[in-house]
C-alpha cells in the first residue's frame, strides 16, 4: 500500500463513509461456485454518490503482461489525501481479450470492495 504523507481528512471522510454505506446485494449468480455476487456496475452505481458526498473519489488503472492481469485502486479525497493499494494480480483464464477483461472487472470488483471496506459476495470458502 502507498498513501499521501497525511491520512486526516480521508480516514474522516473514509470513517463517514462506511458508516453509511451498505453492502451491495448479490444479485447475480456464480454457477461454477454455486454462490452468488454484486456485479461490479451495481457496486459502482451504490458508492459513486456516497464517495461524493464524502469528498472520496475512486481510480482503477488495469495492467498486465500478457498472461496475468493487474488492479490498482486509488482512493483519493478533496484534500489531495491519497490511498494506493497494491496491485491485485490475476492469472486471466484464457489469454484473450475477453479472458483479460473478465480478470479486470473481477479484479475490480474485490479490490474496490477490499479498499472501502464493504462485502460483495456471499462467503464462498466452503466451495
């Protein structure tokens, strides 16, 4: 993780934040784990207008090299207060467009909710 020299204003604003968000409803299906999950358009679509009240903003950058694909999620605040995560790192399942994009949006979707501190899928862990 990186973050700005001072962590103030968004660990208030981050504080507001989880307090009043909840977490996003699972609404589509993961058959291969018999589980189901919160697309990450839904996600995005509950958080944007809390983040903005808040002052919070988020940034995704993708990257990779050619097998694997990465997440890095930027949180920042109004005050110039910044949090980087570490790039969640991804084996895509077939090394296709479509196969880095999926990774990406998964990769997305647990790296957002991993840096906001929200759940959004059910506990798979016995699958």
């Amino acid at each position: 993780m990186k973050k700005s020299e001072t962590l103030v204003n968004i660990a208030v604003a981050l504080k507001n934040f989880q307090a009043e968000v909840k977490n996003p409803a699972n609404t589509a299906n993961n058959p291969f784990f018999n589980s189901k999950y919160a697309p990450l358009a839904d996600i995005l679509n509950l958080i944007r207008p809390l983040l903005s009240k808040h002052g919070l903003s988020v940034i995704q950058m993708p990257g990779g090299d050619g097998e694997s694909v990465s997440v890095t999620t930027l949180l920042l605040h109004e005050s110039g207060e910044w949090i980087e995560t570490d790039p969640l790192i991804l084996r895509a399942e077939k090394v296709t467009a479509q196969g880095a994009g999926s990774a990406i949006t998964y990769g997305r979707r647990y790296s957002l909710s991993a840096a906001l501190g929200i759940s959004s899928e059910d506990d798979d862990v016995g699958n």
